[in-house]
C-alpha cells in the first residue's frame, strides 16, 4: 500500500501523518483549560507513573504549526501532555493532524477509555515490559493486566468500535464473547443507547439471548432470583427494546432536523416584541417552555 506526502492511500485521505514527529512541549499549546483537582485524579497519577516507569506509548495528537507562529494546538492526550511537563520532559512524540480535527477532540472528555488502556498495556507487554511491573505502576493486580490484555479477544470490532470511548469493566468482554457478533453488536447498542454499560446488564441481555445467538448454543443459566417466566418475559421485552431502537435509528435524522427547524422558527418568533407581549400577558408558561428551547446549545442537553 503506497502512501504520498500528504498521507493519501489509494485515495483515502488520513487523519494524521504516519510517523510521530519529536515536538518541544513549550511549543504545544492544550486546546481547553485544565481544572485543579485534574492532576489529584486516580487516572492522572496511573498515566503519570505508567508514563515514569515505561516511557510514553501513545503519542500526543497536535495540529500543524499555527500560522506566524512555532506552535502547535494540542488536540488530544491533555493527561499525557501534563505528566510529561510534570516529569520534566523536554518534548514528546507527537502524530500531527493533516485536516482540522480539533472540533472532534474538543467535543470530547479527555480521559483514557478501557480500550485505550488495553492497547497501552498490551503495547507495553509486546515490548517486553513484564506484566508485575505494570501492575505495579497501574496500581492494581497482576491477573487484572492479562484480562485488560485479553479484553478484545472474541469481541467483533464493530462492537469494540462502539465501545472505544468507554469506560467499562473487562467483565463486559467475558460475557459479550458468548454471544455471536450480531447479538454483540445489538447488546453494545443498547448498553449504549441506555448509558448503562455495566457487567448486570450485560448479563440480563445474555439471558434473554435467544439459543441460535450464543456461540455455544446452549442457554445460559438463569440469573440468580429470576425465575423461568421471569426470564422469557425478560427475552420478549428485549426483542421488543431492540425493534424500538431499531425504529427510531431510522427516524433520528428526521427527528433532530424537525427540531432544529423549530428551534429556529422560536428564536424568530421570539424576536417580534408583538409576539413575546402577547405570550407573557396570556401564556407566560407557554412562552417559558419557548425561551428554555431556544437557549438549547445542544441536543444533548
């Protein structure tokens, strides 16, 4: 596979350069402010001493020089970038976005996922670091490293796609792994549809797996406290939440340009001094309801 200078492959443009590049921190600027308590986190001082112990593995994503200027904009790893400064590194290697992605970071928190940290410690692993010490470093037991190695073992990557900025226990994996890739897929959608990706809901999901789903095709036991009618009402209303979320996947992007119309009918609305008079003197609650809408920055507020 060629690639050209702009990191071009058979016509698919990259998001980043393909080699990291050495950057001095002081020309690295982070792209948000850094609240106090940030250095005092639990994953803070697990990045700063995984970073001590075995050098940085992941490196910093920034963007190009900014224009009249020798500096960069951090776009991701704020965690790394600050345990270096702490450590008293002098630079850092760094993959330098070709395009603007920067309204993509920004968006997100900047914490290390559960699958961000398999790929550290499984890195640290093949490069012949012993899985004590990373232990030790990570500050937790040694049986627990293997288990975040083995994370992604039987997981089909679209379900680990949907997963990667997640923080989950590695328990998910040792019950999703029963399950074949489309039921997989289906239990990690709704997992993370319902903000619940948790080690229970898996299991009740694994439960009401239909047999001709499992890798075994055998039933799971029964969960402890649920009885056999309890499980098959479980296994029909889950089919049931599946085919919702099904429904309204194909009507989400009709939905959200229904509201962003509305949303810009009120704000015009609003604007008429005529039409706010007459809401505040005969509907003051309707027109409460209007303003909290159009003060909305955000669907997801």
């Amino acid at each position: 596979m060629a690639y050209d200078e702009h990191g071009v492959t058979d016509g698919i443009a990259l998001g980043f350069s393909m080699e990291p590049l050495s950057v001095s921190l002081t020309n690295i600027l982070p792209s948000k402010n850094i609240p106090k308590e940030f250095g005092a986190s639990r994953k803070f001082m697990q990045i700063r001493s995984s970073i001590k112990e075995i050098g940085l593995i992941e490196p910093l994503s920034i963007t190009p020089i900014i224009r009249k200027s020798e500096h960069h904009l951090l776009l991701d790893g704020h965690m790394r970038f600050i345990a270096l400064r702490d450590l008293g590194y002098g630079d850092a290697p760094c993959l330098v976005a070709v395009d603007d992605e920067s309204y993509t970071y920004n968006s997100r928190i900047n914490r290390l996922s559960t699958i961000q940290e398999h790929y550290m410690i499984r890195r640290a692993i093949e490069r012949g670091v012993p899985a004590k010490r990373l232990a030790t470093v990570l500050n937790i037991d040694t049986s627990q490293i293997f288990k975040k190695m083995k994370l992604l073992n039987g997981i089909c990557p679209e379900a680990a796609e949907l997963l990667k900025d997640r923080q989950f226990s590695a328990d998910i994996s040792r019950v999703l792994r029963k399950m074949k890739p489309t039921r997989q897929i289906e239990c990690v959608e709704l997992m993370v549809s319902a903000n619940t990706v948790t080690v229970s809901y898996a299991e009740a999901m694994l439960v009401a797996t239909p047999v001709a789903m499992l890798v075994d095709g055998k039933k799971p036991q029964k969960l402890a406290g649920v009885s056999q009618e309890q499980m098959v009402k479980m296994e029909r209303e889950m089919e049931g939440l599946q085919g919702q979320y099904k429904l309204v996947e194909q009507t989400y992007g009709h939905d959200v340009l229904n509201l962003v119309l509305a949303r810009g009918y009120l704000v015009k609305l609003l604007e008429n001094p005529a039409v706010t008079r007459c809401l505040s003197q005969k509907f003051p609650e309707l027109r409460s309801e209007f303003e909290a809408l159009v003060k909305t920055v955000a669907l997801e507020q």
